[in-house]
C-alpha cells in the first residue's frame, strides 16, 4: 500500500547513489586548465599577429621612403614606438597569465593524482638538463622580449 506522500519510495529501491564529489571537482579543475591554457596561447597569438602586422608596417613604410619625403623617419619612429610598448605589453600580460597557470597547474598535481605522476615520471625519464625548462616559461618571456629587442634595435639603427 502507499503512502500519501507521493515522493516516497518503496522500501524495496535503493537511494540514488552520491555523485564522487572528488571527481567532479577534479574534471572541472582540469577542464579549467584547459581553458587556461588555450587562452595563454590564443591571446600569445594574438600579440605575435599583431607584432607581425608592426613589422610589416615598418617594412612598407622604409620602401616607401623616396615617396613621403622627410616623414619616414618619425613615422617608423611612431610605429617602433608601438611595437615597443606592445612587447612590453605582452610581456607584463604573459607575466600575470602564467603565474596563474603555474598555480592551476599546482592544485591540478595534487588534485589528480595520474596528472601529477604523469608529471613526475616525464621529468625524472629525462637526462637533459632542457627536460628541466618549462615550454609556458619560454612563450610567455623569450618571445616577448625578442619582439622588444627587435624594436629597441630599429630605434637605435633608425
């Protein structure tokens, strides 16, 4: 016979089981550094098109200089000045990013435990010291600062 209360259930089935609250906390921890990650590499993307683009400005306007007369110089000046202050840009951007992404990375190492042992195993497999350096590290600083050196060295020759 039934109860009035229509949400009880028959004494015969059995509680739905608790989600595994440690799973669900690690799947979105990593689907979280995912994100991270492909945002550090998108907006990397973005600074490098945009750098390009600078050059390429550059370049046109040192090709046209027998046709704009005495201009040339403060307008490759101007736009090295750009390029110059958007290197320093992404430098500062790639700082605060990857200081982020280190800290995700840390709590996903200690969240998910195949992650960290996967970590762990591939930096003790490898005998070259380069096993040591961090892919995120390089992007974030040694390009920035090359597109910097770049410009400060058309400010010089120019």
């Amino acid at each position: 016979m039934r109860s009035w209360n229509r949400r009880a259930r028959p004494l015969h089935e059995a509680a739905p089981e608790e989600p595994d609250r440690d799973a669900a906390e690690a799947a979105r921890l990593w689907s979280h550094g995912i994100h991270e990650d492909n945002m550090f590499i998108q907006r990397g993307n973005f600074f490098l098109v945009a750098q390009s683009m600078l050059v390429v400005a550059y370049s046109a306007i040192l090709g046209a200089r027998p046709h704009i007369g005495h201009y040339w110089l403060a307008v490759s000046r101007v736009i090295a000045g750009f390029g110059l202050t958007m290197s320093v840009i992404w430098l500062l951007t790639s700082y605060l990013h990857l200081s982020y992404l280190l800290h995700l990375r840390a709590q996903a190492v200690e969240a998910i435990r195949e992650f960290g042992a996967f970590r762990k195993a591939w930096q003790a497999a490898g005998r070259s010291p380069l096993r040591k350096l961090d892919i995120a590290a390089l992007i974030a600083y040694a390009v920035p600062v090359l597109a910097g050196a770049l410009w400060v060295i058309l400010l010089i020759l120019v």
